[in-house]
C-alpha cells in the first residue's frame, strides 16, 4: 500500500511541473504574439493549467498527509515547510492562469484599455512569479533529500524562489511589436506606450 501511495505522490509532482511547463510555454508564445488573434489559441493552455494544478494539490496532499502520517515524520520542519509550499505554489498557479485569462478576454473584447491590458499579458511579473514557483519546489525537492531544520529549509525554499523570480526579471526582454507598439525592456515606456495607445 505504501509503494502505491508513494508512486501516487510522484504522479502527483509530475502533474505539478506539467502545469508549471505548459504555463511557461503559454506565457512565452503571449510575448511572441502580435495580436490577439495569434495569442487566442494558447488560452487553452491556461484551461488545462486550471485543473492540473486543482489535481496537483489534491494528489500530493493525499499522498503527502498519508506518507508523512504513516512514516511518522509531521514533527520535522521540513514536511511542514514542503507542504505549505506546495499549496503556496499551487494556489498562486491557479490565480495566475485566471488571472491571464480574464486579460486575454478583455483584451479580445476590444475595449478601450486593450493597449494596456495587453501590456499586463507581457508584463513580467507573470513569467517572474512562475520561475520563483518553479524555482521553490525544486528547493523542497533538495529540502525533501537533506531534510534539513525548519529554518534553514524556509531559507533554501525562499533563495531559491527569489533567486528564480530574479533572473527571469533580469532576462526577460520584449522584441515584438505588438499592436503597433514597440515594447521595450523597460516597464515605464511600455506603460507609456500603451497609455498612449489608448488615445
């Protein structure tokens, strides 16, 4: 029963990265489109993230609860951290992938903000806030393996996150021009642009 569960949990991490790679590969094909009718296709990326992580969650709490229950291990800080974590990550997943959508529809709806709202959809902070996810369940992975005390492990898992929301921010550049706009690397003239977009 325990080899079940087990692999059960392991299923369940792979649904994880599976949401987390199709939420990056939706995300970067946002920043290529060159208008909506090109970027309409990848939302449906965005629906199947919506229930990969639901899953992800459910599985790995299951799974999760019963193993650390069964081998008697609730005590460490470890297993709470790597827990919290997981919901943290799955949670934010979850807003994020509503958050891209309810964009998008705005932005196909041609209303008047639809320079800025296409702005938002190739903002930084989303492909950021994915890699500081990514970044931090690889951390409780090596958490998971050295099981190290509570407060060094929040210090791995929460380097790790900033580490991962750091360089995406640093890296991400803009390219297209999008809508007529050219987006540059810089947030304020990509605000402008699309402020002035709207007149």
């Amino acid at each position: 029963m325990r080899a079940l569960i087990l692999s059960t949990h392991i299923v369940g991490v792979l649904i994880l990265f599976s949401a987390l790679a199709l939420e990056s590969v939706g995300l970067r094909q946002l920043r290529r489109s060159n208008d909506v009718g090109e970027a309409g296709p990848w939302l449906t990326l965005f629906s199947l993230v919506l229930r990969l992580y639901p899953t992800a969650l459910a599985v790995l709490l299951l799974t999760g609860a019963y193993l650390a229950t069964n081998v008697g291990v609730w005590q460490f800080g470890w297993v709470r951290l790597s827990m919290a974590t997981l919901v943290i990550v799955t949670i934010v997943g979850i807003f994020s992938a509503v958050r891209v959508r309810a964009l998008y529809r705005y932005w196909l709806s041609g209303a008047e903000t639809g320079g800025l709202v296409g702005y938002h959809l190739r903002s930084h902070w989303l492909p950021a806030l994915l890699s500081a996810r990514a970044a931090a369940v690889l951390g409780i992975i090596y958490v998971m393996v050295g099981k190290p005390d509570f407060v060094p492990s929040l210090i791995i898992v929460t380097t790790a996150a900033l580490a991962g929301a750091i360089a995406t921010s640093l890296t991400w550049r803009w390219t297209k021009v999008t809508a007529g706009v050219a987006w540059s690397a810089d947030d304020n003239d990509l605000a402008a642009a699309a402020r002035r977009q709207q007149v």
